[in-house]
C-alpha cells in the first residue's frame, strides 16, 4: 500500500484548527497547546501497533518494533514559534506518521527493521532561547549547565516550566539511551527559503545544515555636534559599519552557497544631531564547508579593521555563537535523490541554512538526510507560510519512498 | 579703560563653583539652579547705573543709558544643557558684562548711545526641546501654539514651569517690545567645533548660521531568515541604507562649509538572524548657502531612490525640522574681522553649525555678527568642554574692541 498523502495533510489541517488562532500557530513548547498537540497526535496513534513514550528530555517516541532491532528514525517537531505557520515542523511528524501506518499495514505490523517515529522537545527554543533542546539532550551535545539559568519572559525558570512537563532537568541526558541501535534518521521539512521556488522544484535534498558564525561587532569612533564638526575631521563609527554592512555581501559571493547577514544595527548616542561615536553591529555568516566559513569570517574581520582605520575608529569583535557545518550521510543522500527523481521527476541538492534537530541527530554519529519540499516566497516563522498541496502530496510520497529505500538499505547493510 | 578680561574668567569661575556639580553645569533653564545663576548675575549689576527687568518671554535685559535711544545689544545666554560645560553661553553673558561695566566707567555712565546687554531665556531647549526660546519671542518667529503641549520628562508642561517662574505663555509675543531702537547686536561664543582649533587660531568671525535640512528616511525592504535566504534574492533595507550613510560624505564634501550626517540607524527586526526588512535613518544637512543646501538635499534624495532601487526596496522621506540659513551683517563682519585682527593678529571667518539666539536676532532685522573662540578638542555640551585661559582673555578683549567699534559705527549712522 503507498502512503496515502491526502491524510497527511488533512491531519495538519486539523492540528491547525486545534492549535493557531487568528496570528497563526501557537504550539510553543512546554505551553498548554504545545501539550493539547501531543495528546492530539497521541490519540492518532491508537489503533497502530505501537509503543509510545516520553523519553528523560520530553521527546515523543513512538515505535513500531520489526523483525531486527536495527533501527530506522523518522522525526521533527510539533513545536512552533508564535504565530508560526502550519508546516514548520508538524509536516515531519505527520508525514512520518502516515509513513509508519503505510509500514506497519504492508508489514502486517512486523517490518524487518524496527521503524520509530519521534516528535522533539523544543526545536524552535521560542520560550526559553535554547532551540534544538530535546535533539541535543538526544545526541549529548547539550549541556545543561548553561540553560539552567534560562527564564520566559514572565520570568518562569526553564527548570519549573519542564517539571510542569513531568521533566527533571537534572536527567535530560538519559535521552541518550533512546540511541539504541538507530542505523538512520530522515527528516522530511518545509525548505522555509525562495531556492526551491525560484528552481520551479517541488523537492530538494538536503547536504547538510551550514555552520554558523555568529559575531556582535563593535567600531568606536568619536561622538560629535553634527552642526560644528567638519566632514574631514569627524571619526564616524556608523560610516565603517556601513562599510562592513556592504563588503560582506562580495565576500558571502564568492561561493555560492554561502550567506553573510548583518540583522542589527545601533547608533550611539543615535540622535539627529551627532555624529556617531559607536556602532555595535551583528554579523552572521553561513556555508556548508567549514573552511569557506572560516576564509568568509577572516575576511569580514580584515575589512571591518581596514575600514575602522579609514575612519580613524577602532573595532572590536565577540562571538555570539557558532557551530560547525554538519554534512549529511553520502549514501542517504544519493537514495533521497533517488527517491525525489522517481516521484518529481528532478530535484536541486542544497545545504540548509536554518538548524534542523536533524544536525544534532548527525552529531550522535547517526547517518542522517533530510528532505525539503518548497516554501511559497521562501517564508516561515509566519502565519503565511505555506507550500501548495500537490508540492506536499509529491513530498509525503518521496519521503516514503525515501524511507522503503532506507529501509532495504538498513536491512543489507 | 580697556576690560580687564581676568574678571570675566573669575566670574565664570565663580558661576561654575555656584551652578556645577561633579557631571558639570546644571544650568536647565526654568529650574532653580537656574534662576540662581540669574540671581547671582543681578547681584553683579548692583554697582552699575543701570536698569534691570524681565521681558515678557523671561529675558533679562540690563540697560545703560546713553545719550542716544540708538542701542547696540550684547548678550547670550546663562541656561546649560545638563551636564554642560562652563563657558557655552556663559561666556557671551558675562564678557558683555565686562564690556558694559568698562563702557560705563569709561562714560561716566552715559555713553553716547544706549547699551543692553541681554541673557536670553532658554537658549538651549533642554528641559522642553524647543531651543531659542525667549529670542524667538523677541524676535516673533515663535508661535506658542506649536509648543504649549510640549512637557519634560516628568510630565510638566512648559506652561506650568513658566509660570513657576512668572512667565505667562499667552504673552511671550510681547518680548518684541524690547526691539525699540535696537541698532545692532554682538555675541560671542565658543565655537563648539574643531576648526579654528585645527587652524591654530584663538578668535574667528563668524558669517552666519547654516540653514538645517532634518529628515527621517526609512528603506522598506523584505525581512528575510539569514540562514534559507540566497544573496541574490535579498531585499536588504540595511544595505540600501548603508549605501545612503557613505554617499552623503562626497555630496557634502564638495562645498567647503557643508557637512552631512547620518545621527541615529535602527534596524527592523534588528536580530542576528534576520534580513533587515526596514531601516529608519535620520539626516542633518547643513550649509550657509541656501542655493547648496537645497542641491545637497536633492542630491541625497536622488541617491536614496537610486540605492533603494538597486537593493530591491522603496525609500520614504520625511521631514524632521528645517530652517533657513542666516547670513550675517557684512559691516559688523567687517568690524569683527577688523577687531579680531588688532588683538589676536589674524582671525578666521566661519560659518556656525550649530544655531544660536544671533540667528534669531538677525531674523528680526536687527543687524547682528557673532564672534567665535577656539573650543579644545570642539568639546561643547559636555564637562570637559574648554578653551586655553590666555584665549578667552583675548576674546573678551576682542569683543571690546568690536563693541567699541559697533558703538561708533552705529553713533555715526
């Protein structure tokens, strides 16, 4: 029996009617309708010969357990943003649920290899500013030491919002154990950018999440009366900011995955009337190969002291935060290919920009791809974030086949 | 008797001593330290023969008779910014102090023409935003209506905080009476800036007053995630902006006096991990040639449109404040030039940035010129404003001497 796509999405139509309202999604996690959507998709389960539990960070696990123990994972999360969309996340979950009655129906309730479906704890870090939460404590590379402090912003702690969940922080490593003997995981989501769209592709393989480098920068210049200062005196800090804001858009270009993002800008004292003394920038920069980032972060750095000695500024650099690239698994890929060619016809590999719980999951050492179906416009996040339906339908029916493929490839292997 | 210019610095000594604290002068108009430093300046007036009164508006005019009704004014003002310097403002107020007391002696009390010296009310604007109160006033440029709601950052309205100090807000209009014969008027300042400083020079002439172009541009772009979004695609309202920040430098540098500034960037969104979807700006063009002001603005203008275009945005413009600039007396510049040569060897003609009570005198018809000294580092506004002893000696001497000549310029028109 193929998968039945037309359920899929008419189970992410319902889970919308049962959680957005007017601004869009509201499943936040560790909130009341983050947890309505749980037992929503809970209840779904019940005629499935499966076994379902939480696991010690709050994921949702569901297993259909098969003839070997090897394992095969499908998964993303239920969680959104506020006011998100319908897709981000949910489409996964749902159509990794359709995926696994498609198995369990064909297989008479016993595959070859045991399928588990998984909902993460937290991906989007909407609450609490620590996204990738429940993927981490999954792969060990979460620390609990630095979200311990974390607070929402009516000031709850971290620690009492995930007791409310029936989760101890203390134990949110002990999701590790969930690992077993996991031989693959696959992650179907919406591309939430235009390269897709602009393509005229339905569906694109994923290589990998980029890496990220992520730096507030700060040019110091001199404070001074917009009336009285020559042009040729002034030490204008905003003037190397602009600067920079322009020269890392040539050094992102030289490759052409890569991007270099500069989101916030703020001018002191930022007013009408005086030159600009200081101006603390950010800068996000992102590329797959982990030596292109590494040349794009020398070269913004080079040009930002370059253009704080033209303005006779000074310039200082802080990390905000980084991580590595993680690429995909080879042979995951060419059968995600495989899988979007038989059911679109051709698809376009891209490496993802945005972090997926997927990258965690490779960092456990677990071979990983994902699969992207276009975004409309390229937008997320948003209530209008949307794909249309026959670019889902194709969606559902090659991670399908994706999974069968990975399934005949665990199997072998 | 020549000024004995010491006793202008010991007075200012003294009002520093009365009126500072540890952040600097304190001086707010329409607050009491204020009116202690008037008070203070009354006191000083108790050996002249002069009269003394508060205009409608709250300047405070002390008047010398002379033979004549003609009268030359010399004047400035006693209010401060918060944490102010000693000398802006306080230094015109009581060099012509020092100038009234010697002509005084020099008459015996009647000089051949009448002599005012004037500190006006609330040069600044810094407790109600609204600068160049009581010379407005004086002047009639100042329409009530604009400013009676205005209210400090406790919620007094200026009308109340008049009031506290007898001023009734209906009748400010009156202060034009003061006008009568008034055949001239002399101020001298600081220059707040780093010209004359650069130049090596105590004293400069100043022209006039640039004319103010004030604007707000916001660039509508499209906010966009910095990790999905290709380089190519990006509506980025940050870059057409910064583009704006770079170019206004070359239009204004093509006039000698012209400056250009980009005060205050925000940024919207304004997160690391967004395309900034909307820049708001603010622009400060200024210039003493209405003809270059206004091709200055078209040019920045044209530019804005044309970066917006290139980026992929739209731009908007809208008008902060404006006013036109005001040239200076060429007689008095000459008398000025002439004064600031005998006592200093040579001197520098300049035009103002900043604005001054002058500006709003010369808009009332009266024949007016400023005399500027060096500012250190072109600090004003701040507690470490100054200037070198031995030049403000010459500048009190200066000022003398060119209101000596004003006197006979003016008792042989």
């Amino acid at each position: 029996m193929p998968v039945d796509a037309r359920k899929t999405i008419s189970d992410l139509q319902e889970l919308r009617a049962l959680t957005a309202d007017d601004h869009g999604a509201q499943r936040i996690a560790w909130t009341p309708t983050w947890l309505k959507a749980r037992a929503w998709f809970q209840n779904k389960l019940a005629k499935l010969p499966v076994e379902h539990h939480l696991d010690a960070a709050g994921n949702s696990w569901t297993t259909l357990p098969g003839k070997s123990e090897m394992t095969l994972i499908l998964g993303s999360h239920l969680d959104s943003v506020p006011n998100g969309g319908w897709l981000d996340g949910a489409l996964g979950v749902l159509a990794a649920f359709e995926v696994l009655r498609a198995v369990a129906e064909d297989f008479h309730g016993k595959p070859p290899i045991t399928i588990r479906l998984v909902d993460w704890a937290d991906e989007e870090g909407a609450r609490f500013g620590r996204s990738l939460f429940g993927s981490s404590a999954f792969a060990g590379t979460h620390s609990i030491q630095a979200d311990r402090g974390r607070t929402d912003r009516d000031g709850i702690h971290l620690e009492d919002a995930l007791r409310q969940c029936q989760i101890d922080v203390e134990r949110i490593g002990d999701a590790a154990i969930e690992r077993g003997q996991a031989g693959a995981y696959l992650e179907l989501h919406i591309e939430q950018g235009p390269v897709l769209e602009g393509m005229k592709l339905p569906l694109g393989v994923v290589l990998g999440t980029k890496g990220v480098e992520r730096h507030a920068i700060t040019f110091h210049g001199q404070e001074a009366h917009s009336g009285s200062t020559p042009m040729s005196v002034r030490r204008d800090a905003l003037a190397a900011a602009a600067k920079l804001a322009l020269e890392i858009r040539p050094i992102a270009r030289k490759h052409p995955d890569a991007v270099a993002t500069m989101g916030s800008v703020k001018t002191f004292p930022g007013i009408v009337t005086a030159v600009v003394g200081r101006c603390e920038a950010t800068l996000d920069m992102r590329d797959l190969d982990a030596g292109v980032l590494a040349s794009m972060l020398a070269e913004a750095r080079a040009a930002s002291e370059r253009f704080a000695a033209e303005e006779g500024c000074t310039v200082e650099w802080s990390r905000i935060w980084s991580i590595e690239p993680i690429p995909f698994n080879p042979q995951l890929i060419e059968l995600c290919e495989q899988s979007v060619q038989e059911i679109a016809g051709s698809g376009h590999k891209l490496p993802s920009g945005p972090l997926h719980d997927a990258a965690e999951v490779a960092r456990a050492g677990i071979p990983v791809v994902m699969m992207f179906t276009q975004s409309l416009a390229g937008l997320s996040h948003n209530p209008a974030e949307n794909t249309r339906i026959e670019h889902l339908e194709l969606a559902v029916e090659a991670f399908d086949r994706l999974a069968r493929k990975t399934m005949q490839w665990l199997t072998c292997a």
